[in-house]
C-alpha cells in the first residue's frame, strides 16, 4: 500500500430527523450520499467493499480506492444506498448485529436516538445479491470494554457463525461497536477467522495500520463536498490521529 487508502464510515442513509435530535449527525441525507458517490467516481476513486477491499490491504493493487462501510445494518441502506452504490458501479460492506436481525437499534433507545429498522436475513441476502457485503458487527451490539473475555469473544465469533448460519456466506470482516476494544479483543478478532476490523478512529489507513485496527473517515450529515473532498485527497481526517 503505498498511499493512503480512505474507508468512509457510515451508519444511516435517509432524511435527517429534526434539529436537536441526538446523533442527528449519523444521518446522512439521501441526496448527499448519491453527490458524495458521484464525486468519487469523478475523482476517479473505485468504491469497494470490504471484502473487495483486500487486495489493497494486502498491497497486491495501488490504483485509487475508496471503501464504503455502513454500521449496525440499517433499511435504509438497503432502500437509499444501495441504489445509488448500484447506479455508480461500487460495493459496500454493512456491518450487521447478529441477534438484532428485523429488530431495530435497541442499544440507541437510552440516549433518545430514534427508533429505525435494521435488515432481516431476507433484506440482507437481497443486498448480498446486489453484490456487496456483509460484515459482523458483534451478536448484540454491546461495549466490548464492559464485558468479560468469555462474554466478548462469544459477542465476536458468535456473530460471525451467527451471520454465517443465516446468510450461507463466509464473513471475513468485524467493525468494534462503539469503537471500543483492547488489545485482548484484537487477538479474538483474528483467532476468529476475520481478515480485518474497523474502529471509529478517525484518519486514512496507512500501510502501517494494524488490520484489525483500522481508522475510518467520519462522513456525517453536515459533511459538505467541500470536506468530503478534503477527506478523501488530503491530510485533512488525518489529524485526528
């Protein structure tokens, strides 16, 4: 890998609720999704997957890449998103929570974050089919830093086989809710059989990233193109480090 390779982190895509919403920022309009998705392909920019991703990961291709990522497994991925990715020839990897299949972001209700619905396994074969992917996300989205070993890792390997039992696909990729892990957790995560493991820190992966610690580009709902620009060609998310 000899440039930086930007993996966009996103968790809905659909109209924004009203001001002063909690993490109203986590939503990203529909028509900002479809600019941002055009901006890069005029940029030249392949948008991949994670499962796509790897062969830069691994450094056997260098060509200018971006990958598109979407936590917690939401609809309206599937009903916006998809799409869009579609329209513009890229993949994507959701990454979903295994015991909240058809459920709905029970782990936001605290905060007053608004109730919206995740894909079924009907709903997620139908964005398999549409050739994108799906990633593990733990089996019911809880603080891994809060949780004994025995409790973490049957929330890490247990979603992958999970998943892997409703879907009939292999899933190579893990995403730490909240962001939150340790050294330990990384260990479980590759033990388990993942090929990588996105967090929430914030910058553009280096060749030098660990694999299953891999930074993210924030692109939220006040992201103008202006900043997404700046995201993806420069320095910009990097300070974050």
């Amino acid at each position: 890998m000899k440039r930086p390779i930007s993996i966009l982190m996103y968790h809905q895509v659909d109209m924004p609720p009203p001001s002063g919403t909690p993490m109203r920022g986590m939503v990203v309009a529909p028509r900002s999704f479809a600019r941002q998705m055009a901006m890069l392909k005029m940029l030249g920019f392949k948008g991949v997957s994670m499962r796509d991703l790897e062969p830069w990961l691994k450094g056997e291709r260098d060509d200018p890449v971006v990958a598109i990522t979407f936590d917690d497994g939401y609809l309206n991925n599937l009903q916006h998103a998809l799409p869009i990715l579609k329209r513009n020839g890229f993949t994507a990897t959701c990454y979903a929570v295994s015991n909240a299949l058809g459920g709905w972001n029970q782990w936001d209700a605290e905060k007053g974050i608004p109730r919206k619905a995740l894909m079924d396994r009907a709903q997620l074969r139908e964005w398999l089919a549409a050739g994108m992917d799906v990633g593990a996300h733990s089996r019911n989205h809880l603080d891994l830093l809060l949780q004994d070993d025995k409790t973490a890792l049957d929330e890490i390997a247990g979603c992958k086989s999970e998943l892997e039992s409703a879907l009939n696909v292999e899933v190579r990729h893990f995403c730490y809710p909240y962001g939150h892990f340790n050294e330990t957790h990384r260990t479980m995560v590759e033990q388990a059989g993942y090929a990588s493991a996105t967090t929430v820190q914030r910058a553009r992966v280096l060749a030098s990233d660990n694999v299953y610690a891999l930074p993210r580009v924030l692109v939220a709902q006040a992201t103008n193109w202006a900043q997404f620009l700046a995201k993806i060609t420069t320095g910009y998310e990097d300070r974050h480090r």
